[in-house]
C-alpha cells in the first residue's frame, strides 16, 4: 500500500481519546458531515462516527466509513498535526459515493485553511459548549451540584 496506507498511529483508538477530542475542539462542517479537531504535537490521526441514527443499516454505514478513510489516505501528507473526528450526518446515507468523496474533499480544504488561517494552528481552548436550549454547558464537569432550597 505505501504512502496510501492507514497506519495504526493515524487514528484515535482509545475512547479517552475520543472524549477528549469531544470536550475541546473546533468544530467545521459541510453538507454530509462535521469534524472535530484539535491540535497536537506530532501528525494527524482520525476517529470517525458514523452512528446508527445516520443508518440502521450496517452495510450503509460501513460504506460511508469506507469513503472517509480513502478520502484521509489522500490526503493525509498534507494535514497538519491534528486529531479528527469526522462525524457523518443523516444525509450522508442517502448519497452515492462520489458525491462524499466531493464532501469530503471540501472538508479537507477547509480544515487546511482553517489552521493556515489561525497563527498557531488550531486552538484547543475553544468556545464552551452549548446545549440545545441556548445555555452554555458547565465547563467543570466534575464539580459538584450547586445546593437546592427547598
């Protein structure tokens, strides 16, 4: 395979990982799908979501992961040291192939100029989640709840 493989040390493989990577990161997104990304010392790896919710059908899912992958060997020289979560959304299962490789490789472009935009690459410290009713997420998750009068 040569240049074009996916090594082992190219993806995120723990859930700490991946867990980190969700609690601070930048987020960018097209039509089919969104990525997560952070930076980090040494070359990029990917993680990928594609949940049961885009299609209950693994054999669907398992094709969409197929179209990241071979779109990340591509271009893998040419990514800066970042980790990457690429999510699929819905919409992606009911596209052909060459229409998420297209997705996919405006995703790249903008993730590219997205570090080049930014003097040191993209920042970790990113905007503090918001959850579905417009709040911001508690940025200490582990701090104990507040006391309640009664």
């Amino acid at each position: 395979m040569g240049c074009a493989s996916f090594p082992r040390a190219a993806r995120l493989l723990r859930p700490g990982d991946f867990a980190a990577l969700r609690r601070a990161s930048r987020r960018v997104g097209v039509d089919h799908f969104h990525v997560e990304t952070a930076s980090r010392p040494i070359g990029p790896r990917l993680g990928m979501a594609v949940s049961k919710r885009v299609s209950k059908r693994a054999v669907e899912r398992n094709r969409i992961k197929r179209q990241i992958r071979e779109s990340y060997r591509h271009v893998l020289g040419s990514l800066p040291a970042l980790d990457i979560l690429v999510v699929a959304r819905t919409s992606a299962s009911t596209c052909d192939n060459a229409v998420l490789r297209a997705d996919l490789a405006r995703l790249w472009g903008k993730l590219q100029r997205l570090v080049a935009e930014s003097p040191e690459g993209v920042s970790v410290e990113a905007s503090p989640r918001r959850r579905h009713n417009g709040k911001a997420a508690d940025p200490r998750p582990d701090s104990p709840p507040s006391p309640s009068c009664d």
